[in-house]
C-alpha cells in the first residue's frame, strides 16, 4: 500500500453509502406516510449516495470533499427524524432513521480520515 492510500477509507465509505442507498429504498415504502418532503427528494437522495460511492477514488480530493458533505448532511439529517420519531413513538421509523443516523456517521469519520489523509501527506 502506497503512502497515499495508508488513509484512504474511500472503500468502505463506498459501501456505508451503498448500505444506506439500500435500507433506504427498503424502508422508504414502509413509512412514507411519515415522510414530509416530497418522494422525488428521497429517491434524489438514494440516487445521490450511488453516484458519490460510484465516483469514490483515492486520487480526486474533490470527491472526498463531497463524500464528506453528504455523510454530514445524511447524519444530521437522519439523527433529527429519528429523534423526532423517538419522541412520537413511531417505533418502525425510529429504528429506520437510527440505522441511517449509524451508518451516515461512520461514513463521516471514515471520508473525514480520508480527507484528511489526502491533505497531511
């Protein structure tokens, strides 16, 4: 392994984002209801992690930055519905929105180790 890809986690953030795309195209029919943008942001979204996992590369710092963005938005995003959901005691979309919350946070860590791997070396 070169010295420049020693941080590279791109890999896995690749498949955090796939893990994602997945429970969310899983999960979006079983609590639509719940939902209060329209269908077409949320299949945007699952659209979007499958482009930015696509395009993930240990040579372009651009994609690391983007990667970065959407597992900061994805977890802010999904941690403030699952709470939300906690609160009302929506139990299905809870645990949905907490799983997303999970795996939009490790993404982060892992694009920001990357990230920053590709700015120290």
């Amino acid at each position: 392994m070169s010295e420049s890809q020693e941080h590279y986690y791109g890999d896995l953030v690749r498949k955090l984002f796939m893990a994602a795309a997945v429970v969310m195209i899983i999960g979006l029919p079983m609590v639509l209801d719940y939902i209060t943008l329209p269908i077409s942001i949320s299949v945007g979204g699952i659209i979007l992690l499958g482009v930015l996992a696509g395009l993930t590369n240990p040579q372009q710092v651009w994609i690391m930055i983007l990667d970065t963005l959407a597992a900061l938005i994805g977890s802010i995003v999904f941690e403030t519905a699952a709470i939300g959901a906690f609160v009302r005691r929506l139990d299905y979309f809870f645990v949905i929105n907490q799983i997303l919350a999970l795996l939009f946070l490790f993404a982060l860590y892992y694009a920001t180790k990357t990230w920053r791997g590709k700015m120290i070396k």
